[in-house]
C-alpha cells in the first residue's frame, strides 16, 4: 500500500485517527461528560429551592423511587404511550402502504402531505391540536363530533380523554414516517417473486403473510426501534397540549422527571429518574436490537 | 365498444382504492389546512359557532406576525442562526469522521462506531438536567454558544451515521486510482469521495437543520429573552394569550414556513434519508 509516503498522515491508520478525533472528542465532551455529571447528581441531594440541604444521597435517590407511586404511574403511562402509539404507526403506516402500492398512478401526492406532519415541530403540533381539534365547542373535532350526535368529550381535560389524545396526536403526527419507509421498502422488493406466487395461486393474504411480512421484517423492526426511542422520549406535543395534566393523567416518565427537575427544582431525584428513563431506553433498543439480528424461525 | 368485464372490475377497484385513500389522506390533510383556514380569520370568526367555513379572509394576522405587535421575526432570526450553525459544525466533525468509519482502517473501530450509535439513543431529559447545572454555573443559559453545543449532542451522532451509510456505497475503484495518480489522502477526500456523496451531504443537511429549528425541550429550558427560538415563542405565545388562535395560526405557519418549503421542495432527499436510516439504522426522527 501508500504507506510511508509523505508525510505522517499518509499512514492510513494515522490519517483515520485524525479524521475521527474531532467528533469524538466533540462527542466525549457534549454527551458523555453530561451523562456521567447526570449519574453523579442522581447519588447527590440537590435542590436550587433549598441550596444549604446539598449533599451527598447515595442511593436515597433510588430508594425513594422505589416507593414512589408517581414513579409506578408514570412508568405505566410510559408504557401504553409507547406501545400503544408505536403499534398504531405500524398498522396504519403498513396498512396505507400497501393499498397506495395498489394504486397506479398518484403516489406522489401522498409522499408529499406524509411529509408534512413530519416536517412540523411537535411543539406546534401540540398547540394546533389543543386548540383548533380538540378545544371545546371551537375544535374542529369536538365541533364534528357533537355535531353527529356522539356526545361531549372533556379531550384534553379529563384523564382518559387526554391520555388518548396525547397518543391520537403522536399518532397523526408520526404514522407518515412509518408510511413513507413502508412505501419505499414495498417499493424495493422482487417483483418476480410475486409473480411466481401469483401463478402458485397464493391469494392476498398468504402473499402478504409468507411473501411481503418477511420480506420487509428489517424494515419493520427499523422502524419499531426508532418509534419506540422516540416515544419513550416523547415531550414537546404532550407538553404543549396537557403538560401532563389533566393531574398526571398524562405525565410519562419523562415529562415526571422535567416536572422534578424545573418546576420542584428536585434536580437530584430528577437525575435519577433521567438515568432511569435512560436505562429503559438502552434496554427497550437492545431488545428491539436483538430482534433484528435474530434469524427468522 | 362496451367495457368487457375484467377491464370495468379493474376500474370498480381502482375507484374503491382512491375513495379509501383519499378518506384516509384527509386525516393529515384536514389539520393542517384548517390552521391555514383559521390564520385568514378574524379572532371574532375563529370563535364563532358553528365553526365557519365561509368568511371574509384577511391577511391581517400574517401583518402582525411579521411586523406587528406580535411580530415573530426576531425569533425567526434566531432560529436561523441557530440552526445554521449547528449545521455547518456538525456538517465539518462529521464528514471527515463518516469517511473514516466507511473506509479507512481504524484502530478500534467497532467499539468506537457502537459508542457513537449509543450516544444517539440518550434520552434528550438525561442531557437538559446536567446541562442545565453546567450553563448556569459557566454563565452560557440564553446564549447562542449554549444551545449550539447542547443541539450537536443529537446532530452529531446521526449525521455521522447518516453519512457512513453513503460513504459505503462509493465504489472502491476511484479512490484506487486516485492512489495511483499519486494525490494524498487529503487531496482523495476532498476531490473524489466529496463530488460523490454531494446527495448525502444534502440529505444530511436537511435533517439536522430541520431538527434543529423543531428542538423544544432544550430550547424552552436553555433559552430566555436574548435566545429564543420559534418553537419557544410559539409555546409562549399561547401561554400569554390563551385564545388568540388566529394569531397563533399565523405565527406557527409563519414559522414553520421553511420547514414546509423544505419538505415538499427536497420531499425525495427526505424520504431518502428516512429509509437510509431504516436499512442502517440510526436517526433521531
């Protein structure tokens, strides 16, 4: 090879060293240094409302959550939020998919209005559907909904309601995007294989079972995994449509940990839920991870 | 000459897919087309009920968007630079590193190509709370410096990522003759591998601004009355005046304005860029 050759960057080893040292060290310092700050904090007492109280916890910080049922409950709403939102993208985005494959002519149109719920910021999202959807009498939905005679829902300020609609939003705002990947996966697939089905007399459904599922499987877990990372980190829509309310009807955990961190300025019970949400993260995508790379059958 | 049978069932079913998806379309279509019918009302209109269709459309709220007293232009501004510069930062640190994990050899690539994939899945609550504490101790909370070094903590990861899936596919054979041609590696770089991933960098430029100029929780918390973004003005906006929706839906399409150009101008770059991360994994959105 080039080795040896002018200069010390010549070497291919060296000049790769020096190419990926910036990032890395800008990675080190902006990421992982915070982090390893956060999981100091989470063993510290800290509260900015009573300064002269900092000291040293230990585990205190995890005992307490432990036995905390805000934790329990906002851990549970984590979990319908993002296994019932997740789900929802999925079959929709699949279901779309496939019946706009089926169309001839057209597709375009919708690549282009399934980019833009993509494109808007949650935080938005979350003002629109507060207001102009779901708010009482003047919402469009709300409106539609009394209107065809299905009677008065309190959306965004009973419990129930307000769960289903923090999930309705995320839905609406991320199907697309499971969408759009389905589309341009279905897109990519052999067309011959189908055909050889179709001359097999496979109807539709043992298509799609045996011939489409499979073969789009990595897609299909692609797009779980980032949905699921994203929900369990799911704020600015929640936040600007219930900041969690109505109570902590629809506080997930990681709304609980703001919530402890800048509004009771508990910043050291916050850091401990902050490492939790974290440690259900890493272990939410491994497991994700682990279905990826697992055979099928 | 009469339809014969097979054709006229292919056009019944043609007829049902559109119907099916046309009602399926509106679903996203519906939203936000009522945000624009409601930022051509008057706020007399907007709270008239039953909800209006017809009226008088006035391009009053957009006035006071732009100029008037609640003009959302300096946050726009803000936005800009701060999206800006997060870009062009990430963009220079993830380049050179992309290049290097696709196709140098590296002493301990692997672990190093994992640590930078893990970085991309922390939670951005487990980042706002030390950062909180170390902006507010080093004096950087409602500064630019301050968000932009918080806002490469999600750019840089992905668009190293994003990056190292199109440096994969440049084919071996130019960079091989560029050896031959005896150019240094520097000279490779820059004059061979860039030209080819021209498209990638394009995608990669269009995510990480639009994620940046979308970010909320660290701008919300981070910024203040010097810094602050359309996403926090926005959230603000509807805090101090509860009902003014026409005025909200001015100002939020206003500012989502270059989001919205973006998407449908560079729709294919982003759809590209979406499956990208869906076949190799990785991405924020």
């Amino acid at each position: 090879m080039k080795t040896g050759k002018g200069g010390l960057f010549q070497k291919e080893e060296n000049f790769a060293a020096l190419l990926v040292a910036p990032a890395l060290l800008v990675l080190i310092l902006t990421t992982t240094f915070p982090l390893v700050y956060l999981i100091w904090n989470s063993f510290q007492n800290i509260n900015l409302a009573m300064p002269f109280m900092n000291s040293f916890a230990g585990f205190d910080n995890y005992v307490q959550m432990m036995s905390d049922p805000n934790f329990w409950h906002s851990l549970e709403l984590t979990a319908i939020y993002t296994i019932s939102s997740v789900a929802l993208q999925v079959v929709i985005g699949l279901g779309l998919a496939l019946l706009v494959m089926q169309i001839p002519r057209g597709q375009g149109v919708f690549r282009v209005v399934a980019i833009l719920p993509i494109v808007l910021a949650p935080v938005v999202v979350g003002l629109f559907w507060r207001t102009l959807m779901l708010a009482p009498n003047f919402g469009l939905i709300d409106f539609a909904v009394k209107a065809l005679g299905l009677g008065a829902v309190n959306w965004l300020g009973a419990p129930t309601p307000a769960l289903i609609s923090v999930i309705m939003i995320h839905t609406w705002q991320w199907t697309p995007f499971a969408f759009l990947v389905f589309l341009a996966s279905l897109a990519s697939l052999p067309v011959d294989v189908y055909e050889a089905a179709r001359i097999d007399r496979a109807n539709a459904v043992k298509r799609f079972i045996h011939i489409t599922l499979p073969l789009i499987r990595p897609a299909l877990v692609i797009v779980m995994i980032m949905r699921s990372m994203i929900a369990l980190s799911a704020f600015a829509a929640i936040f600007a449509a219930t900041r969690g309310g109505p109570g902590t009807a629809t506080e997930i955990l990681n709304l609980y940990a703001y919530r402890t961190s800048f509004v009771e300025l508990n910043f050291g019970y916050g850091s401990a839920l902050a490492v939790a949400l974290l440690v259900i993260t890493l272990a939410v995508s491994s497991v994700l991870f682990a279905m990826r790379t697992a055979r099928v059958r | 000459m009469a339809l014969n049978p097979h054709k006229a069932a292919r056009l019944r079913r043609n007829a049902v897919l559109y119907v099916a998806a046309a009602i399926l379309l509106l679903i996203w279509v519906v939203p936000i087309a009522w945000a624009v019918v409601v930022s051509l009302k008057t706020e007399s209109e907007v709270l008239a009920y039953p909800p209006q269709i017809v009226f008088h459309p006035t391009l009053e709220n957009y006035r006071d968007a732009l100029t008037g007293s609640f003009s959302i232009l300096s946050s726009f501004v803000t936005s800009l630079i701060l999206s800006s510069a997060t870009t062009v930062l990430t963009i220079l640190l993830a380049i050179p590193a992309a290049y290097a994990f696709a196709r140098l050899r590296l002493p301990a690539k692997k672990p190093l190509g994992f640590y930078t994939l893990v970085t991309q899945m922390i939670p951005p609550i487990g980042l706002i709370i030390p950062y909180f504490l170390i902006l507010n101790k080093i004096g950087w909370l409602d500064s630019y410096q301050g968000l932009i070094v918080v806002f490469l903590t999600f750019s840089l990861p992905f668009a190293i990522w994003l990056m190292v899936s199109y440096m994969e596919d440049i084919p071996r054979e130019m960079e091989e003759a560029a050896f031959l041609d005896k150019a240094n590696r520097f000279q490779t770089l820059w004059h061979i591998i860039l030209p080819q991933v021209r498209g990638g960098i394009a995608v990669t430029v269009i995510f990480v601004f639009l994620n940046a100029w979308n970010e909320f929780l660290f701008s919300v918390q981070l910024s203040g009355n010097h810094v602050r973004p359309v996403t926090v003005a926005m959230y603000n906006f509807v805090s101090v005046e509860q009902t003014l929706w026409a005025k909200l839906a001015a100002a939020a399409l206003v500012a989502m304005l270059p989001m919205i150009v973006i998407g449908v101008a560079a729709q294919k770059q982003i759809v590209k860029g979406l499956t990208i991360g869906a076949v190799k994994g990785g991405g924020r959105r």
